[in-house]
C-alpha cells in the first residue's frame, strides 16, 4: 500500500471557505492554523455548516499565530487586520469542553450580516483543539479512490472532495483501502500519523462546497453501499487519526508505511 498526496486543504475558520496549499508542517497538534477560529451564536453553541451552510462561501487566511486573519465575502468585501482578543470563553465541541476568547472587530458583525443570523467569532487558545476530535484528531484523509466509488453510487461522473473538509486527497490506492489504516502507522511526507478511527458523516457533505446549500445526498448513498463496515462512527467516509512524528507534507509525497 502506497499513495501520493494529492491535495491539502484546511479550515483556519470553522465551517468557513476551505484554504488550498502545495505544503504543511504536521505538528504534534496537526496544522497549526487548521479551526484555529470557529464561531457561537448567542446561546453560546458552536455555529458550524450544518446550521449556516452559506459561510463556506466565505475565503480565509489566518497566519500561523493566529494573531492575524483575513475574510473575503463574495460581494468583493475583505477584512484583513490584527486579531484583537476580548474575554474568555468556553465553547462546547461534541461534549468536550474547548476553552478561546472572543475576537474583537468587525469580523463578528460581517459575518453576521452574511449568515443572517448574530455571530460571534472565538480564536481557540490552543491550536489543535478545535478539531472536532481534539488533538488526538488533527489529521484525515480520504483517497480518490473513495470519491470516485461515491460518485458511481451517486450516478455522478464526479463527487467534490471539498464536501469532505479533509486536510489531505491521497491518489494510488483502491477505493476506501484507507479503511484498512484504522490502528496503524502511516506516514505522510515526512510526517508520521497514527490513524485513530473512520469519519462519521453529517450534514455538511450534502452541501455543494461553493455555496453551501444541499444538493446531493451523500448520507444516503453512504448508508446504502457501507452499512455494513465496521466504525464506531455512523456513516464513515475517510479516515482521522493524530500526528506520531511532526514533519512537513507536501503535494506528491508518499503515504504508506514508515
């Protein structure tokens, strides 16, 4: 078993537009500006795409600290400035308690008025913890073999792999051959990965990656050809799994055994 990578692509805003790049650095907390921010809305609950799907319109950038961030709307409107941080706050993440601070600015009221709804933005105080597994979880990937299984199940000629939100595409092996790397070492680049599980799917991979709104339903096509694989989590499309061994990872490097 060996592959290539074949894209990387990360969220430095939860639930906002995906950031495309030819290289990583894989630290012991994954990709230090991967979910670095996320947004609540009032009742302080974490707002991700399954309730505002049209922030993925939304492009970002956010340097490495994020002591910096940039937002681009689709009207042409951009916010680019320094990260202000205002007071405390603890956001709930799938049951696991995740502790940042409330930024400043104009950000929050844009992207309000974008979503229709009041918004406030949080920059987590530590990276890695805004996965939505934690730190044990910073890593996932999903091979082109598996997307172009979905799309045969789909009727589709082809299925986004953007709908997936996954750090890293990998070329070269059989469709869902990533099933088989739950427990085991793999390295990526220079990089080593322990893979931890499967990715449960929601919502979210319903919605079409340039607008945010539904328009294919990949849960039920998930659920008619994989109900019967083993996961502890419904649904599983891809892999996740925690970094072993920091290092960089770039487009074309090898994926397979270390």
């Amino acid at each position: 078993m060996t592959g290539r990578v074949t894209s990387i692509t990360y969220a430095p805003v939860k639930g906002l537009g995906l950031t495309r790049v030819d290289e990583v650095e894989l630290e012991p907390t994954g990709v230090r500006e991967n979910r670095r921010f996320h947004l609540i809305g009032e009742d302080g609950r974490l707002v991700n795409g399954k309730f505002a799907g049209t922030l993925v319109r939304v492009a970002t950038a956010a340097d490495r600290h994020g002591t910096a961030l940039a937002l681009h709307f689709p009207d042409g409107t951009a916010l680019d400035g320094a990260v202000e941080l205002g007071g405390a706050v603890e956001t709930d993440f799938y049951g696991r308690p995740v502790a940042g601070r409330i930024v400043l600015g104009p950000y929050a009221d844009a992207l309000s008025a974008f979503a229709g709804r009041p918004l406030r933005l949080v920059r987590v105080d530590e990276p890695g913890v805004g996965s939505d597994r934690g730190v044990e979880g910073t890593v996932s990937a999903v091979s082109t073999g598996s997307l172009e299984r979905i799309a045969q199940e789909a009727g589709e000629e082809l299925v986004d792999a953007r709908r997936f939100r996954m750090l890293f595409g990998i070329e070269g092996v059989e469709p869902h051959e990533e099933d088989g790397w739950w427990g085991r070492r793999i390295a990526f680049g220079d990089a080593v990965v322990r893979v931890h599980g499967l990715v449960g799917r929601c919502a979210v991979t319903t919605q079409d990656p340039d607008t945010g709104l539904k328009n294919l339903d990949t849960l039920r096509i998930i659920r008619s050809y994989r109900s019967d694989v083993e996961t502890d989590e419904p649904l599983p499309f891809g892999v996740w799994g925690g970094v072993e061994q920091p290092g960089w990872v770039r487009v074309g490097d090898r994926v397979g055994p270390p």
